[in-house]
C-alpha cells in the first residue's frame, strides 16, 4: 500500500515536470512581449486620451479668456455709453460720441451680400470637383487654384480690388444710373466673395465624395439622370456638410479686415444702399485703433471687437440649430 502511494506521487512528480519542460523557452518570451507590448498600448492610449481632453479644455478656456478680457476692457465703455451704444448712428471720437450701428450695419450688409454671392459658386465647385471630375489632371489643377484663393494673403485681394475690381464696377455704376465711387458695401462684397469661396467649396466637395456609390448606382439604375442623382441622392445626403460650409464661409467674411478695408471706402456714415461706402467692425478698429488717445474711446473701439465677437458666437449658433433641424431625416 505504501509503495503504491509512493509510485503516485512519483508519477504525478514526473507529469508536473514533464509539462513543465514541455513549455519551450521562446514561448514564454514571445508570451512576455505580447503582455508588456498590450501594457504599452494601454498606456499610451491613455496619454493620449489625456492629451485631447487637455487640449479641449484649453480651447475652452481660451475662448473664454478671449471674451473675460474683451468684457474687461470694455467696462469704461459699457459705463459711460450705456447700452445705448449698440444703436448710435454716430460716430465722432472729436465730440465723444460713439454708436456702433453703422459699423454692425456695414458688417452684416458686406458678409450676407457675400455669402449671396459665394454660395452659387462653392457649390457649383464641390459638384464639379465631386462628382464630375473627382480624379485627373484637370481635378488637381482645379482643387490646387482654389486651395490657392484661400492661400492668397487678404492685402493681395485688397491691391488687386483697388487696381481692377473697382474701376470695374465704377463703369457698372455709370451704366445702373449710380454715383461712380467705385469703392463701397458692394466692392467690398465682391472681394469677400471670392476669398469665401474655398471654405464651403472645399468642405462640399469631401462630402460628396463620401457619399456611398450604392446609391448612386441605385438611382442610376432606376432610370434617374445625372442631374437627378444629384438634386434627389448627393443634394439631401451632404445637406448637413454644404450648411456647414456656408456657416464657415460667414464667419470668414465677418473677421475679414485688411482687404474689406482697402476698398469700402471707411466713412461712419450709414449706408444709403449697396453702392454707398461704408466701415465694417473689423475695419474701423484696424483704422483707428493706434489713434485711439484717450480711455473711453480705446475701450469703445474695443467694444465693438467684443460686438463682433458676440455677433459671430449669435450667427454660428443660429446656423447650428438650422443645420439641426433641417438635416436630420
């Protein structure tokens, strides 16, 4: 009995180490690399995931920083001009009086008269880009002009408005029966429309490209046309894109400041129409900024920075919810 017992054990003894040699060396070594490699993963997506939320929260707070300082700078102006300065229609550093209304005028009329303007285009550009020509030489030449447009320094825009674009529509407005100034809101509009033009083009013609070619060719299939395909499948799929690109598109066009400034002729005066020269938010605080000689009217033109910034936060909000509400299916 006791030997018997003793030869079990033995023979257990002997299996252990038997399946114990049977692990070669080279396995547990690939086994170790594969723990510490996953560990390493971990690890680095989790600095990784720390990294984006730093990131994020630092956007944030610049923002607001942006917004805290503009708010703080302005408290002179806020006091001494009351909420009445949103619409004074003067405008006379000489006298002390200050009202922001023809400069948010100028500036809503010069960036929605753009963007009328721009929209046709970008979106003519995307379907092309898109759609009609999405590889080839003729596809590149096309994408590498308008990455250029966007490329083109603002001041460039501004000499080529003065040199070109205005004796243009000088002659425009002898014909139209207009005072030939030449200069003006519609100038002005004119260059904002072309320099907006590779923010929605370029943001559409991604979209497009993405929708998925099974319900192209299903639509194909059914007897539709290209222009079919495009108004009843691309149209209604990249809504959601084509508005983005149009709100980035605006608010490209309400910052804009040196070439606005070079050819909108700079006067406080509001705006009779279109072709009457004017001042934009942007370009009256570039003109004026370093002759700004004493508190109340540095903190107003500072203002009006912190008017357009809240102007810019009002549109982009009011075109998210549009983009919401009438994108969703």
């Amino acid at each position: 009995m006791k030997t018997s017992l003793d030869n079990s054990v033995v023979t257990r003894r002997n299996s252990v180490l038997r399946v114990i040699n049977s692990i070669k060396t080279s396995d547990i070594v690939r086994t170790s690399k594969r723990i510490k490699h996953s560990y390493r993963q971990i690890r680095t997506e989790k600095i990784f995931r720390r990294t984006l939320i730093f990131m994020g929260v630092a956007m944030v707070l610049l923002v607001l920083g942006i917004m805290l300082t503009l708010i703080v700078e302005s408290v002179p102006s806020i006091k001494s001009l009351g909420i009445g300065y949103l619409w004074g229609k003067v405008w006379d550093p000489v006298r002390d009086i200050y009202g922001a209304y023809p400069f948010l005028l100028g500036t809503l009329l010069t960036s929605f008269l753009a963007l009328a303007i721009s929209v046709p285009f970008s979106f003519a550009v995307a379907i092309v880009l898109g759609e009609y020509y999405p590889k080839g030489w003729l596809s590149n030449l096309l994408k590498n002009t308008v990455e250029l447009i966007a490329a083109v320094p603002s001041v460039i825009y501004g000499f080529w408005g003065l040199a070109v674009l205005v004796p243009i529509v000088r002659s425009f407005e002898t014909k139209v029966g207009v005072q030939p100034v030449g200069i003006g809101i519609f100038s002005a509009s004119l260059i904002l429309s072309v320099m907006i033009i590779p923010y929605a083009a370029s943001l559409g013609r991604a979209m497009i490209q993405m929708v998925p070619s099974q319900l192209k060719e299903a639509a194909s299939a059914l007897g539709a046309t290209r222009w079919e395909v495009i108004r009843s499948v691309i149209l209604p799929y990249t809504k959601s894109g084509l508005f983005a690109g149009i709100l980035l598109s605006l608010g490209r066009a309400l910052g804009e400041t040196m070439a606005v400034t070079m050819v909108i002729g700079n006067t406080s005066l509001i705006p009779k129409n279109i072709f009457s020269p004017g001042n934009t938010m942007a370009s009256v605080i570039a003109n004026e900024f370093t002759e700004a000689d004493h508190p109340v009217y540095l903190s107003a033109l500072i203002e009006l920075g912190l008017v357009l910034f809240l102007v810019t936060v009002v549109i982009n909000m009011i075109g998210k919810r549009i983009i919401k509400r009438y994108t969703t299916v």
